[in-house]
C-alpha cells in the first residue's frame, strides 16, 4: 500500500470514529434523560475508548 493511501484511510477512520464517538454521546444524554443512568454510563465509556481509539489514529497520521 502506498503511503497516501493508508494516510487517507487513516483521515477516514479518525472522521468516521468522531462521528461515531458524537452519536454514542446523543444516546448517553437521551439514555440519562430517560433515568438509565447505567446505559449512559456504558455508553459514555464506549465514548472514551473510541477517543482513545481517535488518538492513536492521530498519532498514527503524524507518524506517517
């Protein structure tokens, strides 16, 4: 694989896990606002492995 296109790739994953990472959060508010608090607990630590995930990603695109 060219380096250009694992770095698209990369842009890709890092955008699509954001957008992801941002839906998860709606649904832990709405899961709060509905009193299941251990949903949104679960789905807000979803949210914080995929902002992990969306760091390594970066630091990936910087390595390249």
């Amino acid at each position: 694989m060219e380096p250009e296109n694992l770095k698209i790739k990369l842009e890709h994953w890092s955008e699509h896990n954001k957008s992801h990472a941002a839906g998860y959060r709606k649904q832990a508010d709405e899961a709060g606002n509905m009193g299941m608090h251990e949903v949104k607990d679960e789905l807000l630590s979803a949210v914080e492995d995929l902002d992990n995930a969306g760091r390594h990603l970066e630091k990936a695109l910087e390595k390249l």
